[in-house]
C-alpha cells in the first residue's frame, strides 16, 4: 500500500481532531479518568503521534507525561511509584510516552533490572492494571510496530537532520543494534501483559500518517462518549467605561526587534 498523500492525511486529521475536541468535553463533563500508554520501538512513531493527538486540545485535560530516567531515589522506590503519582484526575486523559513497561522492554535488554525483577513485573502487572480498571479509570494500551528497514531510514534520516539530531539517543543506537533482543522481550511482554481486562493494540506504524489517524479513531473508539449540545458563544460589546489610550501606555518599553 502506498504511503498516504499530505493532503488526504491532513483532511482526515481534522476531521479525527473536532471528534477529539467533542471527547474532551464529554470526558470533563462526566468526569472521566484515562490513560493512554504508547509504546513501541525506537522511530516507530510515538511522539509524532501523540503531537497529533494533542495539537488542538487543551494540555489541562491531555497531560502527556515522558518522564526522563528514573533518579537515585527513584531507584529506592516502589517500581510503579513514579507512575502512579501521574496518574490522571477526574476530567483528565494522561498519555504515557513510554511508561511502566519500559521494565519489560529497555530495563530488561539493557541489563538495568534482574531477571528476577522483570519475571515478578510481568507477573504482578495484569494484576496491578486489574486494580487500576476496578478504580473506575479506563486503559487503553498501544503498540506501534515500524519495520526494520522503516526503522533504519528514521535513523539515518535523523543522523542528517539538526532539527532531529537530539532524538538519537546512544540508547537508540544501540537499541537498533539489538533489534532482536527487542523482539524477544516484545513477545515476552503480550505474552504476559496482554490480558482481557487491558488488552494490547498493535499499530503498524511504518507509514506514520495512516498510524497516527489509525491510532485517533481506535481511541475515539476506546472511550464511549457523544457529542455534547453547547449553547452558541456570542462576545459582549466592548465597554467604553474607563477608556483610554493603552498603546501610549507602552511607549519607553523595549520592542523585540522586528526581524520578519
């Protein structure tokens, strides 16, 4: 299949976003709780989607949380503690850019976690999402699976570009190198975590415009909601009380240089 065209991508995006729009008010309205975990391998597409997700929605209701590694006295923590603190509020949708499965994927490969550690979190985490759900929040869990040769022209494409030279890690560069390993420990982690309470959804990510709008309708899916009636806004007349001339008022203040 062809990759999709700018233009078709772009009408379909807004299209996906007035429905995101119209789901953010359900979701204040009637108070829901959301997280939204996305994960895949390194280039497969993550922060270009969740941008798309967020683009034209208020960041008071999609927080997006990518938290950086984990300090020492995170370390000393409960695994799941410097998750759980992100967790989301009543009217609130939080979306992980990587979250606790980071033990079941780089942890694990990298050798940063036991054995031991990585078996009792794959056995303990269907259990702990149990909780979750039973607590009144809905889950929604995603994948997204770029190819190898996919994943090689991101790579290199980023080598080339200062404007996305920082988002090739030394952790990238080995992750491309281990990209079996990677696999390895993918398959391990549904076999474990993919349960009926909090399934995973996988998302072919190599044309990343049909990811993106793939994984908008799927969520728009995951989250019952309607259209909520609001009343049309209609702006008041200016008041002329108390008028006067607040441009002078700027004057003796340095402009920025007006360069364009």
């Amino acid at each position: 299949m062809p990759k999709m065209k700018r233009k078709a991508y772009e009408q379909e995006l807004r299209k996906l976003q007035v429905e995101l729009c119209h789901l953010q008010s359900w979701v204040k309205e009637k108070q829901l709780r959301v997280i939204v975990v996305f994960e895949g391998r390194d280039a497969a597409g993550k922060g270009g989607t969740i941008k798309a997700i967020t683009e034209k929605v208020s960041p008071r209701v999609f927080r997006v949380v990518a938290l950086p590694a984990p300090s020492d006295r995170e370390r000393s923590q409960l695994f799941m503690q410097r998750y759980i603190q992100h967790f989301p509020a009543a009217g609130e949708v939080v979306i992980f850019d990587r979250s606790w499965y980071n033990r079941a994927g780089v942890e694990y490969v990298m050798g940063y976690c036991s054995k031991d550690e990585h078996q009792r979190f794959l056995a303990l985490c269907p259990q702990i999402e149990q909780y979750i759900i039973e607590a009144g929040v809905i889950l929604v869990k995603l994948w997204l699976e770029v190819g190898m040769d996919e994943q090689e022209l991101r790579f290199r494409a980023r080598i080339d570009d200062p404007l996305r030279q920082w988002k090739l890690s030394p952790m990238d560069i080995e992750s491309y190198r281990r990209w079996y390993d990677y696999s390895r420990a993918r398959d391990v982690m549904f076999e474990a975590t993919n349960s009926e309470h909090a399934p995973w959804r996988i998302v072919r990510s190599d044309d990343k415009r049909r990811a993106r709008l793939n994984c908008i309708a799927y969520l728009l899916e995951a989250i019952p909601f309607r259209k909520l009636d609001k009343k049309k806004v209609r702006l008041p007349a200016r008041s002329g009380k108390r008028r006067y001339d607040d441009q002078a008022s700027l004057r003796g203040i340095d402009l920025v240089p007006e360069r364009f």
